[in-house]
C-alpha cells in the first residue's frame, strides 16, 4: 500500500498550481514521455510510480537545460510495482543528487518545520507536514533543513547542477506560502514570464498565433481594479483601443489583441 494514506496527489499538485496561477503563470499538465524541452519548469509532484524510459526523459529534459522540481514520494516503484534496489528515488539519485534514504510519514496533527539557508525567500515559518524524507546528500546543495525529530538538520529541500539544468528536490510537504515563496525563488535563475502585470485580482491568460497574441483578462472582484496599459490594445468586445490607464468594472472581462509591429520592407539603394 501507500506508506501515507493522508497526502493526496490531487492536493500535492494544487499547491504547485495555485502558486503559479496566483501570478498569472500559464500552466501545462505533461506526462513524462511528452516532449518537456519547450517548457522553462517542469513540476513532477509525487511521482510515486517512475517507469524505466520516463527517469531517463526527466534526465534528458534538465541535461539540456531544464529546471525540474520534484518532491518526496518519487520515484518508490517502477511500472511492474517493484521498488529500486539502488536507492530512492528510482534512477535518479544521480540527477537529484542525493538518496532518500528512508522516510517518516507524519499524521495530520503534527509537523516538523524548515530552516532555510542562502538565497530562498522564506515569507513564513514553513511546516513541514505529512511526509519527511531521510535524505542523504551526495553532490546536491542543501537550501533548506528540517528543524527537529531524529532527522533535525537534514536536507528537506535541496538543488543541484545536472548537465545545463537543474534538478531541485522537496523532501516534504508544506503550506501554500511555502509554494508562492519557492516560485519567487526559482525566477531568480530562470525567467518565467508572465504576460501582462495586474493586480492579483485579475487574471490573464495568453493565446498566441503567428504574430498575434491575444489576452483574455478577468477581474475577480466586486469592485473596479485600475490597469495600465504600456501599449495600446484593442479590445474585441467593445472594439475600443484601450492606452494608458483603463479602470476595469467589477467581475468584467477584456479580450484585448497586442498586433506586432508590421515588417517593412527596406529598398536597396
């Protein structure tokens, strides 16, 4: 069976989702065999189940420059249910670079917590919940630690060189702000647009097509948000340019379309 009945890959994943969402991040969901290498992060929550080719996917993807996060519960069995003879998680020891040596689910009603080192923007006491790995590390750097129990001062989170990526490790489970915290970490190496700047009220999102794009905004507000405009868009709804500064109604909806530059063609002389 599952070493911790409570941690629930849905609720694993939503915490990773909300963080990316709250700022306006576009999100794809992917398997592993998918080709990964257009995408800047790839997040693999609970990959409890790590079939032989997929490891070597996620290997490929940070080789050539990807930034993987993954966290505990990875990597426990292979595609025959069988658990690694060579360590946790499964064949990727090397690209994480440490061992989950064993772990300690934890019950809802207690928690450990983490201490951070270096760069990580810690907003919060971050609880570390559910689930604790007995990491050993082996060549990986150790961002953050557990604060007590038997494993105080182990790696709970930890990040490390692999080819021209990185393969970045949670050993835990924690709250939301821990996921908005981690997010604002990973845009100090790797840049992860997003496509227009509103306030957290407001939700975008992009399509794009040749040299068009087109944003759908939403305000999730009953009250009006004021938005500025660096350019002018045009809006398909009420067919008005919108320059400047727009003040947006409450719970209203823009469709705006950002049309690039025409080319102009120089004649020789």
């Amino acid at each position: 069976g599952h070493p911790n009945k409570h941690l629930k890959l849905r609720d694993h994943i939503q915490l990773f989702y909300n963080a990316l969402h709250s700022r306006n991040i576009p999100v794809d969901f992917a398997r592993p065999t998918d080709d990964l290498s257009k995408y800047k992060v790839v997040f693999a929550p609970s990959l409890y189940l790590l079939a032989g080719g997929e490891a070597d996917r996620l290997k490929l993807y940070v080789q050539n420059g990807g930034v993987l996060v993954a966290t505990c519960n990875t990597g426990l069995v292979d595609e025959h249910n069988i658990a690694p003879d060579n360590g946790y998680p499964h064949d990727m020891t090397d690209l994480f670079g440490l061992e989950v040596i064993e772990f300690d689910p934890l019950p809802p009603a207690e928690e450990n917590h983490m201490v951070f080192k270096g760069t990580f923007p810690a907003t919060h006491m971050h609880p570390a919940r559910l689930w604790c790995d007995i990491i050993e590390p082996k060549g990986c750097d150790v961002v953050a630690t557990f604060a007590k129990d038997f494993y105080a001062g182990r790696p709970a989170l930890t990040i490390n060189n692999f080819g021209d990526g990185k393969a970045i490790y949670i050993g835990t489970v924690s709250h939301q702000y821990f996921y908005d915290d981690l997010v604002t970490w990973l845009r100090q190496f790797r840049e992860l647009q997003t496509p227009m700047k509103t306030p957290t009220t407001v939700e975008v999102s992009v399509r794009e097509k040749d040299d068009t794009k087109i944003f759908f905004m939403l305000n999730h507000q009953n009250a009006p948000v004021r938005i500025q405009f660096q350019k002018p868009m045009h809006d398909f709804l009420t067919a008005t340019v919108l320059a400047g500064n727009y003040d947006m109604p409450p719970y209203g909806v823009l469709v705006l379309e950002e049309r690039a530059p025409e080319k102009t063609a120089e004649t020789g002389s």
